[in-house]
C-alpha cells in the first residue's frame, strides 16, 4: 500500500502556508488532528482547529479533496495555516507522527501521473510552469500543461498506430484475402507523420531560449561603447562607463525581460591585440569565453571613427563562430554614416545612441526577432531536451522504414522501424517509460509538487 506523503507546497515568505497530505491515511490523520468525526465537505475550505496533543496549534482553513477528485488521484488535505515557522514545522511532525512520510523531490506529481492524471508530458509542462520567469516561457509551459503539446503527441502516435496495425494485419493474412497496401499509400503516410515530427522537432532550438534564455554576449573593441549598451538595454547603469580605454576587466552579467523574453546579457572586457596588464589579458580571455557559449553576439563599433584593423580581425573571428550576429553601431548621435565593414550587409544591424537611446527598441525587436517569428508561425514548442531526443530518434526510425520501403524490404522488415517510431512517441508521453526514468524526472521538481 501507498504511504501517505506529505509536504509544505509554499515557498518562504508570506503569511499563509500550505501544507499538503496526499495517501489512504488522509481521513484518519484529519480526524486525529482536528478532533472531528465528521470530515470536511469536499472542495470546500472549512476552519478548523489544528491541535498539537491537547493543546490548539493553529486555526486552519482545510481542504479536502475525496480520490479520484484530487490533484494526484488520492485523497488529500491542504492545510492553510499561518506561515509561522513554529507552525509549518511542527505541523509536519504532528502529520509524520501520525502516519505520514516527507514526500519526496516532486512525488505529488510522480503520484498525478501514475494515477492518470496526467500524462508525462503534461507533468513535465508543470515543472516547468513554476519555473517560468517570463512570460513567453509561461505560454510554453501552459501549452504543455494544458495538454496542447500531449494532444499533438497523441495525433502523431495515433496515425502511426493505424498504419502499423494495417501492415501487421495484413502480415498475418496468409491467405492473402485482403487488399495489399500500395508502397505509395505507406510512403504517404509515413512521410506525414515525419513531417510533424521535424516541425516540432525543429522548434527545439528557439523553445530552448525561451525556457531558458537568450545568452548574449556584447563583444567589441575597448571602448566602443558596450558598457553604455548594456546600461542602456537593462535600464539603469549596471556596468561602469569611463572615457578611459579598458574599463572593464571581466565579464558583467545582467537578466531582464525584452518583449517578453528572457535576456541573459553579458558585457565583455574589450577584445584588442595587445592586453597592457595580466588583469585585461585575462578579461579578454573571458570575452571570447563568453563569446563561444553565446546564442546571440552583439558586435559593437564606434559609427564615429573608421573600423580598426583590430576591429576587422575581431569580426572576422565573430563571423567564423558561426552565429546569430547583430551589428551595432554606436555613437549614433555623432555621425549619420556607417564606415565600411565586410560583409556587414548580409547581418542584421541596428544604429543605436546610447546616450540619448536613439535606435535601442529597434534593436531590441531585433533581438527578440527569431523567438517572435517562431511564435507567430506555430504556437506550439518543445523546450525539453529529453521531449527532443525522443522526437529525433523516432525521426530516425521513419527515416529508416521508408529507406526499407523503397528498396522492397518485406513489411515485417520496415514495420519493425515503426513499432520504434512508435515506442519513443509512447515513452515521450509516459506510456512505456521505465521507473528509474521516471525517479529522475520527477526529482528535478520542487518539494511539495
């Protein structure tokens, strides 16, 4: 039999916690602390007194929530008491004296799943909602929580079963009194559900950004203003600006939110041939460091004087790294023109005062440009990397069966690529999925979850 979990499902802070109790002891263990035969009326909050022996604990507004009518499927009371520490302490040894057990690391939710409340999809969608931090990270963590991206998942197997359940059908006709399937119906078939599988696939590298962040890295010459660009986007001066060349030493780094994204911006020290001091050299180290770990490059010239030879070996160090660049020419309010820089055309590029913040919100749409083009093309997404290793090895799969398919391989032969196909569509979503899998994904969820 289940032990009966519980847990403190609040954060510090604030005057009021929450304790939930989730098992098949739930209704004795409120009887014993309220001092009540009669339980609460179901999802409804009810005042009782929480007693500690004898002696009151607290007043507690309890809900109880009878199986299956419950967040994991079980019987379970929240108990909202003040958040005295005293109180949330002791609160959770009278419950684990009374039968129940600390939950673990997100075992609410492991409970959810196995009792179908929710698919491991879904499940993955609210880890992920509690840590969502902005706001286009919430919509994708909504998307899978209310079952949008399960839904999507579930087309995909389902067209794939039919088909497989066809072909083995028809396997076991030894008779031969159906009707053969034409290659090119299976082909047709195969390369649809292919199709949405790279589409979704494909989202992976912008969803990631999302859930995580855009890092972006402010490279340039010393004193090309990087540090008044980072001042700039974040709003308030975050980083020192000087006259003097190679203020900054190390790497600065700033969060904040651009058009609903998240933004992990970094200000480098300014990349030059030679380094005056240990100190600068060392900086200068870091940049390229945070160059390389980049998802996005802010290279930021002077538009008041011409490019430095300095200057074009940086860009073209920048240009073999292979990545989303933005061109940003600085010190707008001291000349209209931009000097000559190779290849520059082919980026975008943004024409920026940071002194009077002339051309900062165009430069932020730039930013956020690829992430908002995503969005506006498909509203669903994938941001988990396992939800993508699975999409890529069931893409794999397809790709085999129709390879199979096209050199006559007999149906047993290219049916065995989409059974595969099929089990990692089915362990994305939980159906097939093993329980030491399952111990490691639900123990990256926060306690009381």
């Amino acid at each position: 039999m289940q032990h009966t979990i519980c847990a403190l499902a609040t954060g510090a802070g604030g005057a009021v916690a929450l304790v939930r109790l989730s098992g098949p002891e739930v209704c004795r263990i409120l009887s014993e602390l309220t001092h009540r035969s009669d339980l609460p009326e179901p999802r409804k909050q009810t005042l009782c007194t929480v007693y500690d022996g004898s002696e009151p604990l607290d007043q507690a507004l309890i809900t109880y929530f009878k199986a299956p009518h419950s967040f994991t499927g079980e019987d379970v009371a929240e108990f909202a008491v003040h958040a005295s520490p005293y109180i949330k302490a002791r609160l959770l040894e009278l419950l684990c004296q009374h039968g129940a057990v600390p939950a673990k690391r997100g075992e609410f939710s492991q409970r959810a799943f196995l009792n179908g409340k929710m698919d491991l999809v879904e499940a993955q969608g609210l880890c992920d909602l509690i840590a969502s931090g902005n706001k286009a990270a919430h919509k994708l963590a909504m998307d899978s929580l209310d079952g949008k991206l399960s839904a999507r998942l579930a087309d995909m197997k389902k067209r794939l079963a039919e088909l497989l359940a066809q072909i083995e059908v028809r396997l076991d006709d030894v008779d031969e009194e159906m009707t053969p399937l034409s290659d090119e119906f299976v082909q047709g078939e195969i390369h649809t559900v292919l199709g949405h599988i790279k589409a979704l696939a494909d989202t992976f590298s912008i969803g990631k950004y999302i859930k995580d962040g855009l890092k972006t890295a402010i490279v340039g010459a010393p004193n090309s203003g990087k540090s008044s660009l980072l001042n700039g986007l974040v709003g308030f001066d975050r980083a020192i600006v000087s006259d003097q060349s190679g203020t900054t030493r190390d790497t600065v780094e700033e969060i904040l939110e651009i058009n609903g994204q998240k933004i992990i911006l970094t200000d480098t020290a300014g990349i030059r041939e030679h380094a005056l001091d240990p100190a600068e050299k060392e900086g200068m180290r870091r940049s390229h460091r945070a160059m390389e770990a980049a998802d996005l490059i802010l290279f930021v010239l002077d538009a008041s004087r011409p490019v430095t030879p300095e200057e074009k070996e940086l860009w073209q160090d920048i240009r073999r790294q292979q990545k989303r660049t933005i061109v940003v020419w600085n010190k707008k309010d001291l000349s209209a023109n931009r000097p000559e820089l190779e290849a520059a055309s082919h980026y975008p590029a943004a024409a920026v005062s940071c002194k009077t913040g002339e051309g900062l919100e165009e430069l932020k749409k730039l930013i956020t440009a690829d992430v908002t083009e995503a969005q506006t093309a498909d509203g669903l997404m994938i941001s988990n990397l396992r939800h993508y290793e699975a999409l890529l090895r069931a893409q794999t799969e397809l790709e085999s069966a129709l390879i199979r398919l096209q050199a006559r391989a007999g149906g047993e032969i290219y049916a065995e690529h989409l059974r595969g196909a099929l089990n990692y569509l089915q362990d994305l979503i939980g159906e097939v999925t093993p329980d030491d899998v399952l111990g490691i994904i639900f123990s990256k969820f926060c306690m009381g979850k």
